[in-house]
C-alpha cells in the first residue's frame, strides 16, 4: 500500500501514462511515447485528466460553502 494511502491519501493511476506523462515534454512530440519516455496516452487527455483531478481536489480541500473561498 503507498504510504500516502496508508494515512487516508488517496492514489490515483491513469493507464497509459509513465513518468514523462506528468510534464510538459509529452506536448512536443508524440513520437516520446516510442522513446519510452512517455506513456502510450494521448498527451492532451492524460493532461485534461490530472488537471480534473487536481481542481477536484483544491474544490474540495481548499473550499467551502458551495465553492466559495474560504
């Protein structure tokens, strides 16, 4: 188990992404994916998901009452 999750974290995977997935590099070349610096995802999309996971997550830990700052 990681240890973020062992201390109620959460842990999320997206399939198809590898370390590089989680930079800009993967917006200069699909071809990184063949360099197995990336993963085989799409960049756009695995981008378009950590960044929905990521709001989801200052929406809820870091507001309150509706989406309104605290």
């Amino acid at each position: 188990m990681d240890s973020s999750a062992a201390r109620n974290g959460q842990v999320i995977h997206i399939r198809g992404t590898d370390h590089f997935n989680f930079t800009d590099l993967q917006f200069y070349t699909p071809m990184l994916k063949y360099t197995g610096m990336t993963g085989d995802i799409d960049g756009y999309r695995g981008a378009a998901l950590v960044n929905s996971h990521v709001l989801d997550f200052f929406t809820k830990h870091l507001k309150k009452n509706g989406g309104q700052p605290l």
